[in-house]
C-alpha cells in the first residue's frame, strides 16, 4: 500500500506518477476558469514585450536618468529575473506537498504541467493572473527604488519573456541542433530523470550556484 507522502507526491504531479506525452487534464469544474488557466504562449510573450517597450520609452522619455543608468538597470533588471526564476520555481513550484492542501496547490501551480509536459496550453501562467502579480511587483519595485524601476521592470519582464519562449520551445519541439540544444537537454532531466534539479529553465546558471544541476 502506499504511504501517505507517496499519496501526496502522487497529488503533486511527482512520485508514481509517469508524465503523459500527450493529453490535458481538466482542473476547474467552473468553464470560466478552465479557460483562464490556459493560454497561447504568444499573449503573454506579445503583453510583456509590448509593456516593456513602453515603459522602456516612458524611462527614456519622462524620467532625469542618462541612457547609460537606463541600459544598467534594464541588465540588473534581466539578471534579476534568472534568480527569481530559480528561486520561483525551486520554493514555490516545487513546495512539499506534506497535507492534502499543500498538495492541491502545488498540482494546480505546477504539478499538472509535470504530468502533462505537452500541454502547449499550460506552459504560462495565466494573463489573468499574470497581470495582478506583475502589478503587485512593479509596485514594489517602484516603491524600492522609484522611477528606476520604469527601467528595470522592462529587463525583468524581457528575462520573463525570455524563459516564457525557451520553455515553450523545450516543451514544444524536438532537440534543436543549437544552443537551445543543452537547455532543451537540462530541462528533460528535471522533468523526466529527476524533478529535484535543474530548476533553471532559460539558465543553468544558478543550478551550478545552488548544487541543484544534474546531467
């Protein structure tokens, strides 16, 4: 019989649970939210590019910073978001489903992606839900450090879009004869060798910080 950690690994996506190379999985009874926890990978790439863009203009164009202060807060910006990435998706993604709660919401964040990998439908948050929570972190980069953060929201947001499209195509094609080659590769072993490593999706990088990267 099996334990209960293994019931509630299995409620996560994780333990005897094999992914599924094909398929999708219902997860909301009401219509209205099943069709707002997917979408095409291009509504959230175009939003965040085209907000960047704006507020990349709104930077150069309203605020007292010299485009050198522009430039280095956008790259602060996109290195930022390659830690938050890892850390997002070790921490939360990957929370302990130790009770039956837990379990729930770490299936509905990101356990129902590992058992249905090819679901091109649910490789992105949400819009909906992705709009509030980019709300809430501008309001709290702007509240850190003020107009500065019409310059480096816009890099975090492009290193989001970044991860958003390197996710997709790992996803979504098969191994590329390039440099998404290795990434496609890093990625597989963390969905299909060993879910506890290889956090980073657009990056190994931190994965080589942390001790969590496996061939």
């Amino acid at each position: 019989m099996e334990s209960t950690t293994e019931k509630l690994q299995t409620m996560a996506g994780h333990g005897k649970t094999r992914p599924k190379n094909s398929g999708t999985k219902k997860l909301f009874d009401n219509p209205i939210l099943e069709a707002l926890s997917r979408t095409h990978i291009m509504v959230p790439i175009s939003m965040w590019l085209i907000l960047s863009a704006f507020l990349g203009w709104y930077a150069f164009t309203y605020t007292d910073m010299s485009n050198g202060t522009i430039g280095l807060l956008f790259v602060g910006g996109l290195l930022s978001f390659t830690l938050f990435e890892y850390v997002l998706h070790r921490y939360l993604y990957h929370l302990a489903p130790t009770t039956p709660k837990r379990a729930k919401i770490q299936y509905t964040f990101h356990g129902v992606h590992h058992e249905y990998p090819k679901d091109k439908t649910r490789l992105a948050m949400p819009p909906a839900l992705a709009i509030i929570i980019a709300a809430f972190f501008f309001g709290v980069f702007f509240l850190l450090m003020g107009e500065s953060a019409y310059a480096f929201f816009p890099g975090f947001l492009v290193g989001y879009s970044g991860y958003l499209a390197t996710h997709f195509i790992v996803h979504a094609y098969a191994p590329p004869k390039n440099f998404f080659k290795q990434l496609w590769i890093n990625h597989s072993v963390h969905h299909y060798k060993n879910p506890e490593s290889n956090y980073g999706v657009s990056s190994p990088f931190w994965d080589h910080i942390f001790g969590s990267f496996q061939k």
